[in-house]
C-alpha cells in the first residue's frame, strides 16, 4: 500500500509539471500581473512585471542564479496564473489591488492602510470639510492620508475658522429653514441656506481651502491681500476686517512651518528604515520651500525582500492613495519596478514627476534627515508595542495607578501598614500585601509595637515600618514597588524619614487620607486628587481598608486575650482548658464573675473545688 501512495504521488506530480510546461509555453510577452500558488492553491506571490513570459519563466529555470527571496518563493511555487495588461502601469494598478485583496505572504505590504483618514471636500453644489477614511472616485476632492488624527483635528479647526463653510449635512432641509443657523451669525458660514451667497462666490471660497490644504499659501495670501485693499477701498471695512483676520491666521501658520529650503518647490523627501519584518517609510512634504508635515507609515516585509523591492512596495501602495503631488520624490535609493512607477505618475497627474537619488549636497541631507525620522518612529514604534505586551500582562488598577503617581515602574507588589490601638493600650500594626491589584494573604503580617509608650500613632509606624524593612535587607529579599500608609501627611513624613535612614531614598511611599480619599506624596503639600471611579483609587482603598480589618482583629484578640488572662489566669486550680469552658459556656469574664457556686458548679469540667476557687476569687469577702 506504501508504494502505491508514492507512485500516485509521483504521478500527481508529474501530472502537475506537465500542467505548468503547457502554461509556461503560452505566456504572452506582455505586461501583466502574476499570481504565485503553493501546494493548497493559496496566493502567496503577486508580482508585476513588462514581459510576463521571461519573468514567470525564470522561477521555473533550476541554473539560473537568483536572489535568496526567489529562491525561497521557488521551492513553493507550485502553480500560477497570470493577468495580462495594456501597460506597466495599469499592471501596478492591478497589482496593488490584488495585493490588498489577497495578503501574501511574500509581498511588502503596509499595515491597515484602509484606516488612515483623509480631509475631503464633497462634491456638491455647495461643499463640506469632512473626515473620511475611504476615497472614492466621486469628484470630490481628497487630502491626505494623515497618520496624524490629532493634526489632521486641528488643521480642520483652523480651516473652519479662517474660511467660512457650512456644516449643515444636508441641503435638502434648507427650503423648511425660517432663517440660518448660528454659524450665519458668528461669520462661520456665508449663508448658502438662504441665498446670501451663490455657488460661484461659494466655489472661491472651495479654491481658497484647496491652496491652503495643499500647503500653497503664497498666491492664496497675495489673492486675499488684494481683496482686502480692494475691499477696503469701496468702504466694505467690515469685508477688509474678515480678510485681514484670514490673512493673519494663514501667516501665524506659514510662519510655524519651517524654510526646508531656499527654493520655493514642491517636493515629497521619503526615508526608508527596516528591523526584522518591520518597515517604516516616512514622507517629508515640502512645499514652496516650506515643510508642510511628515508622514510615517508602517509595511511588513518579507524576510528575504530586498531594499529596492521593499522601497517599491512603499512608493506604490502610498501614491495610490496620496492626493498632494510633489513636483520631485527625492529617494533613498532606486526602487524596483521605478519605470512603470515613473509612468503611472506621469499619467495620474498629468506631468512628470522627477524622480532623484541624491548622493551629496541639500538633496543628500533632505533624505538623511528623512530616514533618521524613520528611525526614530521604528524604534518608538518597538518599544510602544513592547510596553503594550508588558502592559496586556498587568491589570488595569496596576497601570492606571503607576499613571497617576508618575511611576518608573508599575507597583504590581504593594505593602500597606495600619496601626490600631486605643490610647496606646496594646498597640499593634498590621502589613497587608497587594500583588497585581489582588490580596496575597500568605504575606500578610502583624506586629507587637514594643518601643512606643503612649498613644503616639507616628512613632509607632516608624517603628514597624522599620522592622518591616530592616528584616528585608538582613535578609536580601525583595523590596516591594509601592510603600501605601494609612493617613495623612504626619504618618507619611515619618515613613520617609525611617526609609531615608535605611538607605531607601528611592522606595515609593505614598499616604491614603480617609476622610476625602487624598493621596499625599513626599514633599508635597498638595494631594493627588484621584477620581472616584479610577480603578487606582478603588485599589488603594480595597489595601488601606484590608489593612485597617487586618489591625482592628488583631487588635481585638490581643486586647481580649489579656483580660482574660488577668483575671482567670491568677485563679488556682484553673489551668488553660478549664479557663476555655467557662468562656465558652458564660461566655465573658463579667458573667462568671456575677454567677453563684451552683452555676459554676455545672459548667462541664468543673469539679466543686475548681467552682469553689473561682467564685471566691471573685467574692473575697464570703471567706
């Protein structure tokens, strides 16, 4: 049975090159698309090329030398298909589409591309400034992607403010509206609901927002410049006023972007930075000689991809997307596929756009300056996501709270003391330990105060705080993250001072205040006022009232075990298991104080002489 499933295999196989000969011998030589299959018929390959035939043969060829990335995509390929196309560029159109729909293992590709959002103008007789994050082919105009939202946020506001556009969703209630909305009234809108403005005057105002959103403000500011004299001119100084203060925020904003250079040009300057599987491509953009914004965007590649193809991946699947086109992309290095890049361009925006590798001068410095930007967005990126994984491993509390006091560390292990006495009469103290925001009753610890005379609440946790502590560093155990006393800032600044001398100057100590739930820090006169519904506050609360029950029952059995040793103790012929009788039978020592010798007489265990002892004990007089 063995030999038969290796002989059909290898008639599957055979079966299967036989297949891929026919196909490789009707491959058309022109451009196109190819999609590479492994042994489950799964696309793990799409590629673009200007002559399908030589391309799709060479992974086919066993002598002939390749990169180490074919090489590998080689020993998979089990099957292909192919789309031919008019031109390279509409190749690397239908390239990155398939790419996007399909994954591949083997190809560059950047990380949710879909989410990015664009600022657009809405195609309609009287447009909007809206947030989208799709583009479609609708006639509106697009600009973007921004991988900043908070900057994108803050540009839209400005645009609100310094061009008056409406925001109402729809047109179509405008006819039922009495009168416009508020925006009419603050110089928001010009009033398009009610025909104060039509759409040609409507549309200058669109051009206006498409210069500035394209980051060409000269001619914007010279064509509001002379609208104001104009304006002014005529006597419509309530017109001059509304241009004057355009004018002056469009240049407080010009003035912000730094001169990137001395010619006034439009250009895209773009970094490529790599570690592992993870690439970051970031995208300077001058224009008129001034950087209006950088751009980072995040692609997964291959191990075996090379430079080039990772670069040419980047270019692709960001231009695609882009609106704002530069008159020059200056680049790290060439990129494959750079001809059909270079003609789709051309065709996308209706001239050429050079395409240069600096290797010395400005242009050099621009693209230097460009991938040490990628760096650093890597690396940030690294380093966030490894914070992420430490932080997914502590709960909320731990994280929330490390937060709010400003830790180097989260306190996933938190001690807290509470002292518990009445008028210093059998004073005790109680450590309670928090570990990940839950109780670890196996650590918990009660202390005997033994130095402090008097009700002296300060003193005493100075004093068990210092045990507490001293022990550790006999012992080199452990040090907890975070020191939680309960009270206010006299406990605390005793706390600190017995730390201080055990050389723990760098413990954190913080004190909870119970009557308003303040959190008091070293050194500081204020408190951290903490929300109510912080699941921080709520932690510490849960430790400082565990720490309180955990003192006030320690309290309790040790205040009721001296009573009763006074009393029952010093009594003959009432050793410690007739002693527990009558506490359990009477209950206290007032009760067996106030009971006859009969009463005595029938609690279990008593004899008529043990009796006898305790009630004279307790009544002298009646011997």
């Amino acid at each position: 049975m063995a030999v038969q499933a290796v002989q059909a295999d290898q008639a599957d196989q055979a079966d299967q090159r036989t297949q891929i000969e026919e196909k490789l011998k009707s491959l058309p030589g022109k451009p196109g698309v190819y999609l590479m299959k492994d042994a489950r018929s799964r696309i793990i390959y799409v590629g673009k090329t200007r002559a399908l035939r030589q391309r799709i043969r060479a992974y086919f060829q066993k002598n002939r030398p390749m990169d180490p990335k074919a090489v590998a995509l080689a020993s998979r390929i089990r099957d292909f298909d192919y789309v031919a196309t008019e031109s390279e560029a509409d190749a690397l159109l239908l390239e990155d589409h398939l790419i996007k729909e399909h994954r591949p293992r083997y190809n560059v590709m950047l990380r949710d591309d879909k989410s990015f959002p664009f600022i657009m103008l809405t195609n309609e007789a009287f447009p909007r400034v809206v947030v989208t994050r799709n583009v479609r082919a609708d006639g509106a105009r697009y600009f973007g992607p921004y991988t900043n939202v908070k900057a994108m946020r803050r540009t839209i506001d400005l645009v609100r403010k310094v061009f008056p556009l409406r925001t109402c969703p729809s047109a179509k209630a405008w006819p039922s509206m009495d009168r416009p909305c508020l925006d009419y009234y603050i110089d928001r809108c010009p009033g398009p609901c009610k025909g104060h403005i039509d759409e040609e005057g409507y549309g200058e105002i669109i051009d206006q927002v498409c210069q500035f959103l394209s980051g060409r403000t000269k001619d914007l500011l010279k064509q509001l410049k002379e609208r104001m004299a104009q304006a002014s001119g005529q006597l419509q100084f309530e017109l001059a006023g509304r241009l004057r203060d355009q004018i002056i925020a469009i240049e407080k904003t010009t003035v912000r972007q730094r001169a990137f250079t001395s010619k006034e040009v439009d250009r895209d300057i773009i970094g490529i930075a790599r570690n592992g599987n993870d690439v970051c491509g970031a995208v300077l953009q001058v224009r008129e000689g001034k950087l209006l914004g950088k751009e980072h965007f995040f692609l997964t590649a291959p191990e075996e991809a090379t430079e080039p193809e990772t670069l040419g991946a980047f270019l692709t699947q960001y231009y695609l997307a882009a609106q704002l086109w530069p008159d020059e992309i200056l680049l790290t290095g060439e990129p494959e596929g750079i001809e059909a890049f270079r003609e789709w361009t051309a065709r996308k925006r209706g001239s050429k756009v050079d395409i240069a590798v600096p290797r010395r001068g400005d242009k050099a410095a621009m693209v230097r300056l460009a991938v040490q930007n990628a760096e650093l967005q890597l690396n940030t990126h690294a380093l966030k996501r490894a914070e992420s994984r430490v932080r997914r491993s502590i709960p909320a509390s731990v994280g929330s709270l490390q937060e709010v006091l400003d830790l180097a560390i989260p306190p996933r292990r938190i001690e807290t003391f509470d002292i518990s006495n009445i008028q210093g009469s059998d004073p005790v103290a109680s450590m309670v330990c928090f570990v990940d925001g839950r109780p670890r009753k196996t650590d918990y610890r009660k202390f005997k105060v033994k130095d402090v005379i008097g009700p002296n609440d300060f003193a005493m946790m100075q004093e068990v705080v210092g045990r507490r502590y001293r022990r550790l560093l006999d012992e080199s155990k452990p040090l907890p993250d975070l020191v939680l006393i309960d009270g206010g800032k006299g406990q605390l600044s005793s706390v600190r001072q017995v730390l201080n001398e055990l050389g723990l100057v760098d413990l954190p100590v913080i004190g909870l205040a119970k009557r308003l739930e303040e959190v008091f820090r070293p050194g500081q006169s204020e408190p951290i006022v903490i929300p109510r519904s912080s699941p921080a506050l709520k932690m510490l609360m849960q430790a400082r009232d565990e720490a309180h029950r955990f003192a006030v029952t320690f309290h309790r059995q040790r205040r009721g075990s001296r009573m009763i040793r006074s009393e029952l103790d010093n009594i003959p012929g009432v050793g410690p298991k007739r002693k527990q009788q009558l506490i359990l039978a009477l209950g206290s020592v007032e009760r067996i104080r106030k009971c006859t010798e009969e009463e005595l007489t029938a609690v279990k265990g008593m004899g008529k002489e043990a009796a006898r002892s305790v009630y004279r004990y307790f009544h002298p007089e009646v011997s």
